[in-house]
C-alpha cells in the first residue's frame, strides 16, 4: 500500500495512476489524516467463457424426450 496526500493527487497524478496500473493501493492523506483509499479497478475478461462449468449438459442431450407436441398433430 502506498501513501499519498490530496497535493501530490493533484499535482503528480502520474506517479500516482502508475502505482494504480501495477496493482497498489493508495491511501491519501488530508491534512496529515486518512481521508480516502483509490484502488485499482479489476480487470474485466472477456465474455466468452465467463460462465464455464455453471450448467450441466445431460449425456442423452440428443435423444427424444418422449414429449408430444401439439402442433405435430
């Protein structure tokens, strides 16, 4: 975790966003006390695959149900 005050947000706000993108934390001070925390946002992944291994597929997926449709009649 990394120290800052609201001055250095403000007026070194490069040095600051370079510690967010390698994953610190930063706690600023104001006036010598803790005022606020500013943490890295999450990495965000892609959509495809997000939901793997939540649903069961059946092993018989592809044989009749045995259901009669009404509009088969």
């Amino acid at each position: 975790m990394k120290i800052a005050t609201v001055r250095d947000l403000r007026n070194d706000f490069a040095r600051l966003s370079g510690w967010l993108e390698k994953g610190e934390t930063i706690q600023l001070l104001k006036r010598g006390k803790p005022f606020a925390w500013i943490v890295p946002a999450t990495k965000q992944g892609g959509f495809l695959g997000c939901m793997a291994g939540t649903a069961k597929v059946p092993s018989d997926i592809d044989e009749p149900t045995g259901v009669e449709w009404e509009v088969l009649k």
